[in-house]
C-alpha cells in the first residue's frame, strides 16, 4: 500500500474535493506530472484538461479550466478557476466530455476578451 497525502481541488465558489490521495496525475504547461507522497516542493500553471486522483480503491477525475497546482509537504491543491468532479459511473465518459468541452469554451471566451 503506498503512502497517501491530502489533496484540495479548490474553485473560487468552493473546495471541489478534498480529501487523502495516493497519487495524482495532472497536465500542466510544462508537460505531465504524476505526484506521489513526499514529493519535492513544486508549483505549476494547469493546463486545460483534467487531473486524476488515485485514493487507493478509487479513481476521481476532475476537469479543470487552467489554475495552479501546489506541492508542499505532502499537500497537493490544485487552484483552478473551474473545476468539476467526473465521478465513475455509465455516465463518467459523457461527463467528462462535456466537462472538457466546457473548460475549453471557458479558455475561447477568456482569449477573446
């Protein structure tokens, strides 16, 4: 069983999720990064797309619009102006479409402006 560590997905409306995590997976600007506990100090710009959370027996996806992530002392946030939780059901790959479309039509409106 591998070490866990408190992972936040914040929006500015609320906390998205919070909770132990045994891995982490996101996409940044810079590349993919995978985050296990005790992971070196990092901070990160967030790409569109989404970013996976592994808790041990399950496995969240969250579609995040853009933000930051934060690594400090076996915490991870990811800061994001929207974010939505894609929950694994029959439904999970629609969600997440529509999740991912949305972020990207958030990202259109936001360079036009």
């Amino acid at each position: 069983m591998a070490a866990s560590f408190q992972v936040d997905v914040v929006s500015p409306e609320a906390t998205v999720w919070s909770g132990e995590a045994e891995l982490v997976t996101a996409r940044t600007t810079e590349g993919d990064i995978g985050i296990m506990a005790d992971h070196e100090p990092t901070m990160a710009a967030l790409a569109t797309g989404s970013a996976e959370i592994h808790t041990g027996s399950d496995k969240i996806t969250v579609a995040v619009h853009g933000g930051f992530l934060q690594i400090y002392r076996n915490q991870v946030t990811l800061l994001s102006d929207r974010a939505e939780i894609v929950e694994g059901d029959a439904d999970a790959a629609r969600q997440q479409a529509e999740a991912l479309r949305d972020a990207e039509e958030a990202a259109q409106e936001d360079q036009s402006e």
